[in-house]
C-alpha cells in the first residue's frame, strides 16, 4: 500500500507527471490496484492504520483517471468508509 501514498505524494509536487511515460504505466498500475482492492477483506483497524483510503482520495481529486476507475475507486473507498465508522 505504500506506492499508492508514493503515487499521492508524486501527483501532489507536479501536474507534469501525468504527461511522463512512467505515468502512463502507474496509471495502468493504479486501475489494476482498484480492480484488486475491490476483492481484498480489509478489515476496519488495517484501514484506519493504513489511510489508504485518504490517499485514494487524494489521488482521485485530480481527476486523472477514466470515469471507471475514478468511479470503481470511489465506490471502494465508500465501501470503507461503512467500515470505519
């Protein structure tokens, strides 16, 4: 889970990032991440210690990604969201 902080933390210093080739792959990389998230039993304690679901977020908000992954991953993280509360 710590390339999706990477990812958040790479997005956040430079909007030039998502023209990069290496972008390109990460962008594949974050689609396939969702798509395994969505079949992973992540319990409550491991989403609160984790915050993946904040740099999800965060990622999500720059409107970088196809409406299907920007919409897979916002229905993984509201899922969550039942969790934690």
């Amino acid at each position: 889970m710590p390339i999706i902080a990477q990812w958040n933390k790479e997005i956040t210093q430079s909007e030039a990032i998502k023209e990069s080739r290496e972008w390109a792959l990460n962008r594949r990389i974050f689609t396939a991440s969702v798509s395994a998230l969505n079949k992973f039993n992540i319990d409550a304690g491991t989403l609160k210690k984790s915050k993946i679901g904040k740099a999800i977020n965060q990622i999500l908000k720059m409107e970088i990604f196809d409406s299907n992954t920007n919409e897979a991953a916002k229905n993984l993280v509201h899922d969550w969201k039942k969790l934690v509360v």
